[in-house]
C-alpha cells in the first residue's frame, strides 16, 4: 500500500509542476495576478508531495519490503540500517526521487526566503523551476519508477552494492545533488531575468547567495567523494578523471567562474551577459552530467545499470532545456546594455581573466572525458584518456588562475593603481619564491613541478593576507563576504600545498608478508601479525593486524579487511588508515599467497601493500576551507536586506555607470 | 547577435555526437587477440582434477570459451542463456573457472546448472592475463585452427547471441 501511495504522489506532484510551470508564466506575460500568485502555493505542494514521495520509498527500504524492485534489487534484510536507508538513493531510480526531492526542496527554499523579490519575477523563477520538475517527474514515472512491484515478492534482497555500504554514501550523493541541482536556482534567475529583459544588479545581487550556496554543497559533496575513493578503493588515490567525476567537476568549474563573474555583475554592472551565459552552462552541465551517468555512453567506474531509452529520454530533455535556453539567449542577451568601461589593470579584468580559464579548463576537461565518444561517433576507432591527458592540460590552465586570484583582491575596481600594486606584490613574490625554494629542501629531494605547484600555493597564501592587512589599514568594513573569500582563496592554497607534496613525495612498497615479519619505508616500521577472520552483518572479513612503529615507539596498531559480503560475494578492500596532519600512514591487505592453496586465513603469506602519504589531508581540508569560506560570503547580511529595484537607481554609482555606458 | 549564436551552435554539435554515442556501445573494446590464435595453457579439469586440458583438443572444432566464477554476480545473467545453448547443443562451451574455489565453483554449476562440455580451474588468474581478461564474463568464439575470431566483455545478452555469435560461428564452421 505504501508504495502506491508514494508513486501516486509522484502522478500530484507532476500535475503541480505542470501547474507550476505553466500557469505563473503565463500569469507574467497576459498580466494576469491570479496565475502569478500561484507560483508560491504551488512550489510549496509541490514539494510536500515529492517529500512524501521520498519517504515512502525510504520507508519501503526501511522495512524491507521486497515485493518492491527496487528495494529487492538494492537492499537485504540483514543490511544495517542507516544503509537500508541510504540505499534509497542507491539506485538509479531512488537517485532521481533524490534530484527531484533536491530540486523541490530548492524551490520551497526560493519561495520560503524571497519575501524581498517581486511578485513576477518569482512568478518566472518558479515557473522556470516547474518546467525543470515536469521534466524530471516525467522521466521517473514513464521510463523509470522507484515504486514498481515485484511478484511475487523476493524472499530477501540482492544487497546493496558492496562499494555503496559506506558512510560516504550517507553523506555524498546528498551533497552533490544539492550542489548539481542548486545550480537550478541560478539557471533559472537568469531565464527569468532573459525573459524580463532586466538583467541589472539588482539581479545578482538576488542569484548571489543562491549560487554560492549551491557551489558550498557541491565543493563538499565532491570533496566527500574524493574522500571516500580515497579510503575505500584500496590503491589510496584521491582523484581518478573518471568520467562520473569529471560530470561533477565541471559544474564546479563553472560555478567557480559563475560566482565571481556575478560579483562584477553586481557590483559594477559588468559582464551581464557573460555571467547569464555562465550560470546557463553550470546548469546545462548539471544536466550533461546526469546524462552520462545515467546513459551509458562512457564507461566508468561508476557502472549503474544502464538503459538506452532513458539515455534518450534524458537526451531530448537536455536538448529542450539546454537548446531552448540558449536561443533565449541568442534571441535577449544583444538587448542587454553594456556595463560599466574598466582598464587593462582593474579586478574587472582579472575575474574576467579568471573565469575565461576556468571556463577554458572546464572545456579541457569535457573534451577528455567526451574525446572516446567523439571518435568513436565518427568511426576512428575506441580509445579511452587517462590521467596523463588531464594533468598535462589541467595543470597549466588552472596555474594562471591561481597566479591571479592570488593577486585579483589587491587590484582596485575600474581601474587598478600599477604604483600600490607594486607593493604587495614583491613581498608575495618574496614569500612565494622562498616558499618554493626551501621547502623541498625539507623534504631533501627537489623537482621542479614540485616548486611550482609550492609557488602557487605561497604566491596565494601570500596574496591573501597582503589583501587582509590592506583591508585592515584601510577604512573600509571588513565584512564576512570579504573575509570568506579570503578564506576559500587560502583554501585554494591548503588544496595545492596538499595535491603538491603527494605527488611529489609519496612512497608506497608491494609487500609479501609472513606473520611476524617486518618492512619499513620512510622511517616508519610495519610488523605484520597475521590475519584473522571476522564476521561482519553482512560480511566476512579477513582483518589483518599490523604494528607501525617510529623510532622503536608504538604509533599505531592498523587493521586493514579484505571482505566478502555474503550476497553479492565480490570482494572489497577496506584499507586501515593512521590520518595526521602531516602524513597519512595507508596499508591495504592484497590477496593471501600461499604454495599450498589451502586458502583462508591460516594461508602462509599476503600481499600488502603500504603507502606514506604527506600533507594528503591537506587536500580536503583546503576543499572545506573553500567550502566554508562560501557560507561565509553567502551569508552576508546585505543579502538579507530587503532590496528593491529603485534603491539600485537611487545608487549613484549605478546611475553613473549607465550614463557611462549610454 | 551572431555572437550570441555560439553557444547554441556548439552545443547542437554536441547534442549530435550525444545522439550517435547513444547507440554505441562502449564496452564493445576491440581486443587484440581477435584474429590471433587463441593462447595456449595446460590446465587441471574443474570435476576431475588429476586430468588436464589444452586448447589444442578442440582443434578442428569451433567453440565457445566462457570465463566464469561463483562470485560474479553478472554470470548469474548470462548463465540460463549458456545452460539453453547447451542443451540445443548449438556449440561446444568450455568453461575457464576464473580465480574461483573449487568447491563453490561445483557448488554453484549444482545450483544453476551446467553448460559447460568442462571447465578448467585457472586459480591464480594466470592465464586470464594471457587472455586480456578485463572482468567475469567474458567470452572468446574460437574456430577450427584455434584463432580467436570474436570476444565479448561482460554477460553474453540474447542480441549480441543471435547477431554476432551464431553468424559467425555458421560461417567459421564452412
């Protein structure tokens, strides 16, 4: 009964958004208030619906109620809980009732918080974020439901995948849809300001707060998952340019580009129609990214059950949307005025610089992961692009970046004084070049990558507390926009200190090890004191029990598992981690070697294999760094103060801008 | 205007190359050893372990061998398609038992049945390596002078069946 409960709330949920999406659009356009006050109430209900929706399907997994598919094909009975429920999203299905319930939850927001926004502009908005839904609720109820039966009903569950019984994916697969979906909010402020034809401050400054928020949930939910491969593949690599992460990078990027690019919009007017493009594509490759997940058309580590008709169904959806809203584009943006003029040396030409490069890296990184499908639609045969093909583009793309956000808070607005840039600057360089030089030597080994990516990190350090003292002695306030900004630049700093020292100076050694025999690598010793078996709920392990020692110091007593889970039987590695601040000591446990073949866990020998990892945490906590930093700009109290297009008028700075520019 | 057009231009391409992609399959990877002859090993029989089997007894034969373990799960999907096969008797499958024990490997042919004429145990997943074996199941169509003539990655599906497999294992067998 309760999954029939939950998908007929879906069929409400879709005649709301069909409601939503329609009714306050029109409502603007005849002028009808009628229609436009609809958009509130129906957002609203919309959102009660989907939530109920979400809950039955929880509850149904919660229950073990097999007669489901989805909770047959995804969850087990013996399944501990807090995974029984997160493999509601475990699935295709369940993980678009999870974008759906994002993207309702997202315009509840809108409506609940936007007391300060004209009636028909929000009228646009939701009607936009309606539309958004229509699509969404359709492609789950006609190709895809989460609530179909199965009869009779299995007996117990397949089991969630193995790789999926992880804290991680409590936690992640959250965080990044409310980041991919966010990016919705943004999208549709800028239909709505096309479809107004106002694209002014006012604008961004409302889409503000909007876009760094859902850039906060997307940096942490992508860090989450960075984490989580870490520790849970087994080969402690944090990054793999896999295509399912490349499809939640390069909203990344672009929002990235999209926030900074909205700060000049509203403060000095500038770049409208560069930062509505902008915030279209973030959106758009939101879209992009669910449809290679979620089509088949790459292969990836990330190996959901595919199935050519929704690739297709998602195919066309992206074509209206992302088609669509860019002929509005074509068809409004020429109408737009022109913003304020600025100089060569200005902060407006750094930002623009900057999210020129990070768009141009976002494309990098799209042609890689799109390239085997490019040639293999023309018929040049099947190839696939690793690493190799990422660092050497990426890096060289995102060191300029860095350069200028390092400096872009020195330089003025309009137009940038060479002679008080000068100042600062020789000492980031000072501190960047000594950074660079001497630290290695700590390290006693020198290349030159290494000194460069620790240039960058020092230049930035550097940059941003020039930019702090400089704020300090001067009168103006320091607010928290200013000081998150700073925050997530620093943040830029941490990350490439992190990714730098990895790199450069990780050690790792494939071991056979006997119980009772001793290896050592980078000061550390690791005796190895046999496996035993555990059971798990719904696991046997093998558990290793290794000693690491410093100095003749016990520092560390680690167990790393190699489980069978019983109902799927594949095996996972579950490496044994001791975390510091300055290095991660990683031991994972390979396969047992042994002459007799007996097996188990009486065998003679097992591979193992350990790795010292310096400053590897350094990396995600530069990404919460980051992460931070943009709640703490996002919650700027002159976002929160009621404004309305006629202050913007009465602004002089703005009138003198459109004078400038007429 | 014109301008402004770009964006959309690029992603109408994009959409293109999408669409085409969409009816591609990824996984289809060409493997080097298709037109080579099929690597040899000597191997212990999976039921009667003191009897061993090369390649070379199925010469003269076009068959089927079939990489398979009790802990892959995507076997269990092609499994009911080898076991009808069998019993047509429309070619000889020889199953290679993949980093399997050999208790849970007989146990699991009691429980699904089994389609293989034999299975060789390769415990250690050596000869895997010779075969390029990128995941369970995978499958290479072998002809009469023992040379790999097709191999498909992962579950064996009807379609790939009726349009790859049995064509050419007609057309290998005049």
């Amino acid at each position: 009964m309760i999954p029939e409960l939950g998908h007929f709330a879906l069929i409400v949920a879709l005649a709301i958004a069909l409601v939503q999406g329609t009714l306050p659009l029109v409502g603007v356009a005849q002028r009808i208030p009628g229609f436009i006050a609809l958009a509130r109430p129906a957002a609203q209900g919309l959102f009660l619906f989907v939530a109920f929706a979400f809950g039955c399907l929880a509850w149904s997994f919660y229950s073990n109620d097999f007669s489901v598919l989805n909770v047959a094909t995804n969850s087990n009975s013996k399944l501990p809980t807090a995974y029984r429920i997160a493999a509601t999203w475990g699935s295709h299905e369940g993980s678009l009732l999870l974008w759906v319930l994002m993207l309702s939850g997202w315009m509840l927001a809108v409506s609940v918080f936007s007391r300060s926004l004209p009636q028909d502009m929000l009228a646009r908005i939701l009607g936009v974020m309606g539309l958004i839904a229509v699509g969404f609720l359709s492609f789950m109820l006609f190709t895809s439901s989460p609530f179909e039966r199965l009869l009779p009903a299995a007996a117990d569950g397949r089991d969630l995948n193995p790789l999926l019984q992880d804290p991680g994916m409590v936690f992640h697969p959250p965080m990044l849809y409310m980041g991919y979906v966010g990016f919705s909010v943004a999208f549709s402020f800028a239909i709505a300001a096309l479809l107004d034809g106002r694209l002014d401050a006012t604008w961004a400054r409302w889409s503000r707060p909007w876009t760094t928020a859902a850039w906060v949930f997307l940096t942490i939910g992508i860090a989450l998952g960075s984490f989580w491969a870490y520790y849970e593949l087994g080969w402690g690599g944090w990054w793999f340019w896999d295509p399912v992460e490349n499809a939640s990078f390069m909203p990344w990027l672009i929002g990235t580009a999209l926030i900074h690019s909205l700060a000049v919009t509203e403060k000095r007017g500038a770049f409208k129609t560069w930062t509505v493009l902008l915030a279209i594509i973030a959106f758009s490759l939101s879209l992009l990214g669910t449809f290679l997940v979620r089509s088949g058309v790459l292969t990836s580590v990330h190996a959901f059950a595919t199935d050519p008709k929704r690739g297709i169904f998602i195919l066309c959806f992206l074509a209206v949307v992302i088609g669509g809203s860019l002929s509005l584009y074509a068809w409004r943006a020429n109408r737009v005025a022109p913003g304020g003029r600025f100089e060569l040396l200005s902060r407006e030409s750094m930002l623009l610089a900057n999210s020129v490069l990070l768009l141009v890296a976002c494309g990098a990184v799209m042609l890689g992961t799109l390239y085997p499908l490019f040639l293999d639609a023309l018929g040049l045969g099947k190839i696939s692009v690793g690493p190799p093909y990422f660092d050497s583009v990426f890096m060289p793309l995102m060191a300029p970046a860095i350069l200028l956000a390092g400096i872009g808070p020195l330089v003025a607005w309009r137009r940038g004084e060479p002679a008080q840039l000068l100042r600062p600057l020789r000492w980031v360089a000072i501190v960047a070049l000594i950074g660079a030089l001497f630290v290695p030597l700590a390290f006693g080994r020198w290349a030159a990558l290494t000194s460069v990516g620790l240039l960058l990190a020092f230049w930035i350090f550097a940059g941003t507390l020039a930019a702090l003292v400089v704020r300090f002695r001067s009168t103006t306030r320091m607010t928290p926009a200013f000081l998150g900004m700073l925050l997530a630049h620093a943040g830029i700093g941490v990350f490439v200190i992190g990714v730098t020292l990895v790199k450069s100076y990780e050690t790792e050694r494939d071991l056979r090890m006997a119980p009772g025999d001793t290896a050592t690598l980078g000061g550390y010793s690791f005796r190895f004191d046999g496996v035993r078996e555990v059971r798990g709920p719904n696991y046997e392990a093998a558990r290793g029990a290794i000693t690491v020692q410093r100095d003749g110091q016990t520092i560390a007593q680690l167990a790393p598992e190699k489980r069978v889970y019983l109902v799927q039987r594949n095996p996972m590695t579950e490496a044994a981690i001791d975390a510091g601040i300055s290095r991660d000591v990683y031991v994972a446990l390979g396969d047992a070697v042994d002459a007799g073949g007996a097996g188990g866990t009486d065998a003679a020998a097992w591979t193992v294999r350990i790795h010292i990892k310096p400053f590897i945490r350094w990396i995600w906590i530069g990404c919460l760094m980051m992460a931070f930093g943009g709640v703490l700009a996002a919650s700027d109290r002159r976002y929160r103060i009621a404004t309305r297009r006629q202050e913007d008028a009465s602004n002089p700075d703005a009138t003198l801008l459109r004078r400038g520019a007429a | 205007m014109k301008r402004f057009l770009w964006p959309l231009a690029i992603f109408i391409l994009l959409v293109g190359f999408l669409a085409v992609g969409l009816n591609l399959n990824p996984r289809e990877v060409p493997s080097p050893l298709v037109g080579k002859p099929a690597p040899a090993f000597d191997l212990p029989v999976l039921h009667q372990p003191d009897k061993r089997f090369v390649p070379a007894d199925m010469r003269g034969k076009v068959w089927l061998l079939n990489v398979w373990a009790s802990w892959c799960v995507s076997c269990r999907e092609e499994h009911p398609l080898l076991v009808e096969m069998s019993k047509k008797g429309v070619l000889p499958i020889l199953g290679l038992n993949y980093k399997d024990k050999g208790e849970d490997a007989q146990r699991w042919l009691k429980q699904f049945g089994n389609p293989y004429q034999l299975s060789v145990v390769d415990a250690d997943g050596r000869i895997g390596i010779d075969y390029g074996v990128y995941g369970v199941p995978e499958t290479y169509l072998i002809d009469a002078e023992g040379v790999i003539r097709f191999k498909q990655i992962g579950p064996i599906t009807p379609a790939v069946l009726e349009q790859k497999i049995l064509p050419l294992a007609m057309a290998l067998r005049k």
